[in-house]
C-alpha cells in the first residue's frame, strides 16, 4: 500500500466521523423526544424509513463497480485511491445534508448529562467499528457501519439503564420526601386532553390565595417533575398543582408515588396517544390510577373532579360506583332534544354547564352546582375552555376557596400560550396560536372560535393534523377536513400525506377554496408571510414536532 492510499484512507475515516457524529445526533433527538425509550426510537426508525438510503446506495454503486472490474480483470483501472476518493465524496455529502438538531429545530437536541453519556460512547463504537477496515475494505463493508449507527446508540442506552436508574431514583426520592416534609396540598392533573389548560387556570386561582407552584408547560413526565420540585418546592408552597402523563398502564401511579396527590381531575379520556395504550379502555383505566392514589390516601375527604365524559368507560363507572362520595362529577346538563344514542351520566346533583358563550374579550359560562348558579367570564378563547374552567371551579370549591374569590381570579386568567391564544399583529392580521393542540374536540372549538370573529379578512389555517389518535386518525382527520372547508378561505396544510382524510375532508366542503400543501410548517409560514392581507386571520393548529414533521431523507 502506498502512501497516496493510506493517505486516502486517512480521508475516508475523517469524513466517516463527520458523518457519524452527525448522524448520530439525529438518531439522539429523536431518542431525547422519546424519553430515551429505545422501543419508540426503534418504532420511529421503521415507521418512518427513517434509516440510510442515500450513501448506502452509493457505496453499492462503488461496490459493484469494483467487484465487477476486478471479475472482468479490470481492476487495475479502478485504483484504491479513486475508490477511496468516491467513498470520501459520498460521506462528505452525507454528513452536509444532515440538519443539526442543536440550532435547527424546533424542540432543540439539549446537551444534557444524559445525553453526553449515550452520544459520545456511541460516536466511539462507531470509529472503533471502522478500524478493521485500515488495510483497506470493500465499500458494500462500510454499508454494515452505515445501518449499524441508530443501534450503537440503542446498545449504549440498554447497557447504561441500570445507572440510570440509580441516578434517577436517588432524584426521585429526594423529590419525594421533598414533598412529604413540606406537605403542600397536592392536586393531581391527567386526562387525554385539557389537563395543561385546567393546570393553568388552577393554578391562576390558587396563586391569588396562597404561594403555589404548577408543573411548567408540558413538563408531566416522572423525571421532569422530580425535576421541578427538586429546584423550585418551597416550604412556603401551599399547593402543588402536578400535570400527569400517562405513557402506558402504571405511568399514573407511579407519578401520584411520587406527589401524592390529596385531590385528582380526570378532565377526558380520548385518542390521544392512543397508540401507546391499543384501546380506550385502557386508557380508562391509566387515567383512573389517580383516583384510586387520591381515595387510597385520603377515603373520607379524598376528592377527584371528573368530566362526565369519562363516565362513558365501564372502569370508571365501576369506580364512582364503589366510592359514590369521592367523586365530583361535571359536564353539560342534560338536553332533553338529544338523540336517545348520546348517553349522558350526568345526575341532578353534579355540576351542570348550562351555557357557554364566545364573546370578542373570553368566554361566558354558566352553570350550576349544588343549587348555586355561576356566571363566571374568562378572558380566554375557545368554548372547550368552558369544561375546564368548571372543572377548576369545583376543584378550588373544595379547596374551600369562596365562589367570589374563585370568580375574581378567573375574570383576570392570563392567556394561554399556544393554546387558543389570540393576538394582535401588525397589519391589522389577528393571529389565532393553538399550536401546542393536537386532539379533535380542541381542533373544532379552534375552528369554531374562527368562524364566530367577524373581522373582515380572509379565514386562513395553517395545519399538519393530529397525532397518535390510533384507529381514529382517519376518521378524526376526514371529519374535522370537512370542518375546515366550511369555515377555512385558506387552508395550507403541512406534510398531507400523513393526513389524506384531511385533504379528502376539505375538498368535500371548501371546493373552489385554496388549498395549498407543503413539506414543512416553515414553508408554509413563508408563503403566508409574503401572500398576507391587511386584515387576514390566521389560525396555526398545532405544530408537530420534529420527528412527525421532518422526516430525515437519509
């Protein structure tokens, strides 16, 4: 070997490492997304195809062509330098159409400890996987290293999870007696949809009365609140106010072992990540851990605020059933022009929402519970907002806040980021942000709320559907479609061919209206950007993260 080929080898092995390290990031974000579960990761992977194609198909290219010349006694007239300079072209060009996940997304691949512990033994599995090949190697070899990339990670993540969990359940005790020495009150939030809504307008009407600390955002995960509560709990805190996710049967449970809880709101049971739980009785059945957590602390005083939606499931009929007075129960009073079909559990004695209304400054709402009728205004959009303020109504009720306190705190609820979120842009454009939306009952209020504002622009949406409704996702994309082509002038929807039904649904009602489709939710902020109108009001109805949206073409 000469030394223009070690040279070139030399090459080869750089632009490798430049490959792999980036390519391994990407396999990391989504690996950070997914809690670092190495089984959603691997359903991503295949799903998606979300494995190599490009470079894999040049080194077959580069392979063929070298065996055939040497099969045919030609193999002098392909020397290992040019072999060597095809291979380094092809991984130079690979590691160049890698994104970095660091500056270029939209939920950014954090450097977390975690994450520096699984990447950087991965990205030396990957050079150390390439040292047979010094003497020199065929390219179809360097296929196996390509493919091999996402299961170097996968196999650092399965050979560190015992040191994870040790590192994690030192966390989660220290959270825990955390909450037990301070004992605030805890209160418990879960449901398939509305449960970061409720926390918000909770936690708003608790933190006029007393010093109290609510989960941020989406933050519901056991590693997230353990979080939360290590760096923010005070012994001032007077309530705890936790949003629950619930990720298979257990999730709850092991959440309410952590915090808890003296009070639980069940807000829905739907299809929202429907596919990690195959059924909605299953669901049911996770969402209910917080009620048996709550009853099992407390069985006298424990009390759990439920929607009677969920009443509709046999686990939690049979739970309200065997404890009748822990359960308070809220959702519309009953209509008697209702079809027979439409099943209400709705008795006398629950919380009756009699009206809600939209208005141009919130939401009016009306109901009754235990023989008061209330008629609270909220500066929020969006009629669904009416269940959830009811649902935080009767929780702070039992906290033994008063009705009148209860109303004043709501009459000054701020916003809520990404969720119906109605600003002012310049240009007089209204801007309606439900980004941060993903399900079929907030989808319609979104569309409902568009069509009720009488400006005089265009009604324009900007939409990738919903996620992980499971076997409802046709049916749900088709309906809520054909909501959009009765109230949409506009509609630019992102990535249609995960939502075909949507498309179909759309075209049914909205002929003649425009209908304009694109690869990404950039894209289609561009065109608005540069086709808007004096006047305009755009919806932006949900925005999917990374790894639905953008797919990596490898």
């Amino acid at each position: 070997m000469n030394i223009l080929d070690i040279a070139s080898f030399f090459l080869v092995f750089i632009a490798f490492f430049t490959f792999a390290g980036k390519r391994l990031m990407t396999y990391m974000h989504v690996l950070q997304q997914e809690d670092y579960y190495n089984d959603r990761l691997l359903s991503w992977i295949t799903t998606n195809g979300a494995f190599d194609k490009r470079i894999t198909f040049g080194l077959i290219l580069v392979g063929v062509l070298v065996i055939g010349l040497n099969i045919a006694g030609y193999g002098a007239f392909l020397p290992q330098v040019l072999v060597n300079f095809l291979m380094f072209i092809l991984f130079v060009i690979g590691a160049s159409k890698e994104i970095d996940p660091r500056k270029n997304s939209k939920k950014k691949l954090v450097s977390t400890t975690r994450a520096k512990r699984i990447f950087f033994p991965a990205f030396i599995l990957a050079v150390v996987s390439v040292i047979p090949y010094v003497l020199g190697a065929n390219p179809l070899l360097w296929i196996i290293n390509v493919q091999l990339l996402p299961f170097m990670l996968i196999v650092v993540n399965f050979c560190l999870q015992p040191f994870e969990d040790a590192v994690q359940a030192g966390y989660w005790k220290e959270a825990h007696e955390k909450v037990l020495d301070y004992q605030p009150k805890v209160i418990g939030i879960t449901g398939s949809y509305g449960k970061t809504s409720i926390k918000h307008i909770l936690g708003h009407i608790l933190k006029t009365q007393a010093p109290t600390l609510i989960t941020p955002g989406s933050v519901n995960t056991p590693m997230g609140i353990t979080r939360v509560i290590r760096e923010e709990l005070e012994p001032t805190h007077q309530y705890l106010v936790v949003e629950m996710g619930a990720y298979g049967p257990g999730s709850i449970k092991r959440l309410c072992d952590l915090t808890p809880p003296d009070l639980g709101i069940i807000a829905s049971i739907g299809h929202a990540h429907y596919e990690r739980f195959k059924s909605l009785d299953t669901v049911a059945q996770a969402k209910f851990e917080l009620a048996e957590a709550v009853i099992n602390k407390n069985p006298d005083q424990g009390r759990v605020i439920i929607h009677e939606r969920t009443l509709r499931f046999a686990h939690a009929r049979k739970m309200k059933a065997e404890y009748p007075l822990n359960f308070i129960v809220a959702g519309d009073a009953v209509n008697p022009q209702k079809s027979a079909k439409e099943v209400s559990y709705i008795q006398p004695k629950d919380l009756q929402i009699q009206k809600i209304e939209q208005r141009t400054k919130g939401i009016a709402i009306t109901f009754e519970y235990k023989n008061v009728i209330y008629s609270p205004e909220i500066p929020i959009f969006g009629i669904h907002h009416g269940h959830n303020v009811a649902l935080a109504f009767a929780t702070a009720l039992e906290l033994g806040i008063e009705a009148d306190d209860i109303q004043d705190a709501l009459s000054s609820v701020p916003q809520i980021q990404h969720r119906l979120e109605v600003k002012k842009q310049p240009g007089g454009t209204l801007l309606i942000d439900d980004a941060y939306n993903s399900n079929p009952i907030g989808f319609q209020s979104a569309l409902n709320l568009l069509a009720t504002i009488t400006q005089s622009g265009r009604k324009i949406l900007i939409t990738p559907g919903m996620v992980e409704l499971g076997v409802a996702h046709n049916d749900a994309h088709e309906k809520i479609g054909e909501s959009a082509g009765e109230v949409c002038d506009i509609c630019l929807v992102v990535s249609p061919a995960r939502i075909p039904t949507f498309v179909k649904g759309f075209k049914s009602t909205g002929a003649g209206k425009t209908f304009l489709e694109f690869d990404s939710f950039k894209d289609a902020q561009s065109w608005y950007a540069k086709n808007k109108q004096d006047g305009d009001i755009l919806l932006i109805e949900n925005d999917l993260p990374d790894m639905y949206e953008r797919i990596p073409k490898m």
